[in-house]
C-alpha cells in the first residue's frame, strides 16, 4: 500500500469544516469557493447569535475557526501572537511622541506658538490627542 505523506495531516486539518470548503479545496484550491463556505458558516453564525442558539453558534464557530485554520488564517493560532511586540511599539510610538511634545514646548517657551501649534496639529492629524496639564502635555491615541 503506498501512502500520501502528508494524507493523515490534511485530513486532519479538515476535520470539521463543511462539505463545501473540503470540496473546494480539493478542487485545485478554489480558494473563492472556499471562502464563500467560510463567509457562509460566519453568516449562519451570525443567525444562530440573532436566534439565541448557543448550539449554533459553537457549532458554526468551530466550523470557521477550523475552515480558517486549514487555510492558515486562524487569528487565535499562536503562530500568529506578536509576543512583546506591541510593547515595543507602544514604547517607540512614546518615545516618539515624547520627543515632539519637548519640541513643542521647547517652542512654547521661546514665544514660537506658530510652530507649537503646528507640532499639535500635526500629532492631532495623525491621530494623537494632546492634553496640557498642570503637570505638562499629557498624549494618548483618539478613540
């Protein structure tokens, strides 16, 4: 008996995902009709939350969470945690920021407003909200 290598692997990976995604990808990986299964499962999902049905909704939840697992696209995989990632982001976006608000004041103290406001305005363009405090400018990101 010759076996497929990766034969057992593959159908686990399927395990528990609709006739249509297994169809689709067995058809040259029709990603489209893939997706569409998977677009299909989300939209009974959402039906079975509209309807108060918990059996539903785990059930049509594994499904797509299984469908997006086959195509590497599971967002709760840990292949796709960021680690301290975002730490690291949050320190340099401070630093950043930090950087302009010195600026900023450093302005402010010389009499330069044109410019102070400018700093401000851009931060604000791009999202930061800036608060002067008692204590000096205080930064955070505009919900």
């Amino acid at each position: 008996m010759i076996r497929r290598p990766h034969a057992v692997s593959r159908r686990r990976a399927l395990q528990g995902v609709c006739v249509s995604f297994a169809a689709a990808m067995d058809d040259d990986l029709n990603v489209p009709a893939a997706l569409a299964a998977v677009h299909a499962t989300v939209r009974d999902g959402n039906y079975a939350l509209s309807s108060g049905d918990n059996d539903g909704i785990a059930s049509s939840l594994a499904r797509a969470r299984a469908m997006l697992a086959a195509l590497g696209l599971d967002p709760l995989d840990p292949v796709w945690e960021t680690g301290d990632s975002s730490d690291r982001l949050y320190t340099a976006v401070d630093a950043l920021v930090g950087l302009a608000l010195r600026q900023r004041e450093a302005a402010r103290a010389r009499g330069d407003y044109a410019s102070a406001d400018s700093i401000r305005n851009t931060l604000e363009n791009i999202g930061v909200v800036v608060a002067d405090t008692p204590e000096g400018p205080r930064w955070e990101l505009r919900r």
